[in-house]
C-alpha cells in the first residue's frame, strides 16, 4: 500500500484526493488517535558468545 500511494503522490495527487483502502470513506490523509505505544526492546543474549564484552557501547557488535 505505501508504494501505491507513493505512486498517486507522485504524479500529482494529495493525500486529501485518496480514498482510504480500508475504511473507503475517510481520506489517506486521516490519521487515526491511537491510545497505546508498542516498542521493542532487544534482549541481547551474551551466554551464546562468551568471549564477547558484555559491555555495550555506542558502536554495533
């Protein structure tokens, strides 16, 4: 769906002139209220290397 709407921005329309797919009757540009937040955190898992740091810092390991 993103690169369909994608597609429609760039050769001109708005996001007000797209029908949304699901509801059909609320434009693109309707964003919903939402009550919650997801996040995920990751779990880092240092028993399988044991020569590794366990010491996180800010460069990827």
């Amino acid at each position: 769906p993103i690169a369909k709407i994608a597609a429609k921005l760039a050769v001109g329309y708005t996001l007000d002139e797209l029908p949304n797919d699901i509801t059909r009757e609320t434009p693109a540009s309707f964003e919903p209220s939402i009550d919650y937040v997801v996040t995920k955190v990751p779990r880092f898992t240092f028993e399988k290397f044991p020569t590794a740091d366990p010491v996180l810092t800010t460069s990827m390991k």
